[in-house]
C-alpha cells in the first residue's frame, strides 16, 4: 500500500504485547489474529482499525509461517462502519478510488496469498458489512445483527456492494439494502454474506475447524485458488480456459505440486500439512 493509502493516522500495532493498540496481532501455529481493539468506539473503520488491518495483512503476507489470517473484534460490536464521528470519515477519504484507505483494505484483503477469515463475535453494520464480506471464510454468532443501515443516515452501501452484491441474490440485497433493516447473523447466512451462524460457545470450534482445514492446502495452491475465484468471474469464457490452461500446466509442474503428488501416491501428508510430522 501506498503512503496515500493509508489513513491519516500512524497505525497503532504491535505483536502480542500492547493491549491499548488498535489492532491487536497475535501468530500461533499458522495462524495470524488481528483484532480490532476499538470496542468503545464499536471498532468504526477509523484511520488507525484501517491501517493496524493492513500492516498486519502485509505482514502475515510476508511471513512463510504464517498460513491463515483471521479477523476477529473485542467487545459486542464486530465493526460499526464508517467512523460517523470524525469530520471526514476515514471510510470515504481520498480523492479517487487508488487514495481512498478502505478501498485499499478491501483490496489488501482479496489479494493477501493466505485464505483471510472473519471471526464475526458481534454485530456488523454498514462498512463492517462490506469487511466481513471481502473474507475468504466467515463464521458470525447467530445473535449477533447485520444491516445495510447506509440509507437510515441519508448515504447508500457504495463501496461495499462491489463485495457484497456477488454473494446475494437479487432479492435479498434490494430488501437488506432498501429497508436498512439489521437481521440476525443466522439470516446473514441464509443470504449468503457469512458462511456459517453458529452459537457464541461454538464459534471458536468453527473457526478453528475452518483454519485447520484450509491448512492442508498448499501456500502457493491457496494463493492461486483465490485469485481464480476473483478472476474467472469477471472474463470470458473463452479467455478463462486460456488463463485458467496455462495456471494449471503452471503449477502441475511447481515444487509444491511435485511434493503435493509425491505425498499422495506415498500415502502421506506433503510438507506443508499439519499433520506433517505425524499421522494423517
């Protein structure tokens, strides 16, 4: 990212340690936590939540060992949205689409090679709606609210609709949209935003299920796999068998896919598995 992408404060990160920061950053086996931090502000989308998410995007994207992102909060609300507080809201800052610091973090989200998971332990609404969207993987309490609620405050979900639109039906988006109604986290699924509505004492299973899981696939495998899902979409037919022929012939003949192979007809797990060290 860009200095112009970034919000106009200096993030407020740290590893492990400064429970004041905005983002926390905790790694465990594989696994990197950030957690917005801002739980008496309803964790807004403020200039610091922005760029703590996205210093510590770059560094899970940078770290080998690092193998799965999940996004999490403190407090009852997941994210609240666009700060409505501040003068000009970090949200819709910048002049154009490339300076705008949410847009960026969207899109730090869609291209970070490790599959990103939003552990969604409280409402969303508005923006926050648009960042549990973006996530690869998403497991939300099936308590917790979710609204469009963009049209209540006189502005409509522009930003976020590019992310959530692909994910509803018709339907569902004009009436969560046009009525700004919250529904349940259970409803959020149905629809098609969140991949699973759990109870708040089993959210933490879910979630680690889901990590543990994606982890068995190979790095590089996981990174080509999302960028298909963002392209293959969005182009031809004709020129996603051309792009999609050529990804394939890539990476059967990759290190990872020799090893991936060599594993399999060795009726083992390949290098990367967790269970690597021991039995399948």
């Amino acid at each position: 990212m860009t200095e112009s992408n970034k919000a106009k404060q200096q993030p407020d990160v740290q590893h492990n340690s400064d429970q004041g920061s905005a983002v926390l950053v905790s790694t465990s086996g594989g696994r990197m936590t950030l957690t917005m931090n801002r739980a008496d502000e309803r964790n807004v989308l403020s200039a610091d939540i922005i760029n703590g998410l996205q210093d510590g995007l770059t560094a899970a994207g940078n770290d080998d060992t690092v193998r799965v992102v999940v996004i999490t909060n403190t407090g009852s609300v997941f994210c609240a949205g666009a700060d409505l507080k501040a003068q000009t809201p970090a949200i819709v800052d910048g002049d154009a689409p490339a300076d705008n610091p949410f847009v960026a973090l969207l899109d730090s989200i869609r291209r970070c090679p490790k599959p990103v998971v939003a552990r969604v332990n409280g409402h969303a609404t508005g923006g926050g709606v648009g960042l549990v969207a973006v996530c690869d993987l998403s497991v939300i309490r099936e308590d917790a609210l979710v609204g469009f609620t963009e049209v209540r405050v006189g502005v409509a979900p522009a930003i976020i609709s590019v992310v959530c639109l692909p994910k509803m039906t018709v339907a569902d988006a004009s009436e969560l949209m046009l009525t700004g109604e919250r529904v349940s986290g259970s409803r959020a699924a149905d629809v098609g935003l969140v991949n699973y509505a759990e109870p708040h004492e089993r959210m933490d299973e879910r979630v680690d299920t889901l990590c543990l899981t994606v982890s068995k696939g190979g790095p590089k495998a996981l990174a080509a796999t999302k960028a298909l899902l963002q392209t293959v979409p969005s182009i031809s037919q004709q020129e996603a068998f051309a792009q999609m022929a050529a990804l394939s012939a890539s990476l059967f003949v990759s290190e990872e896919a020799t090893e991936g192979i060599a594993a399999f007809r060795q009726r083992r797990p390949p290098a990367w598995h967790p269970d690597a060290a021991g039995p399948d």
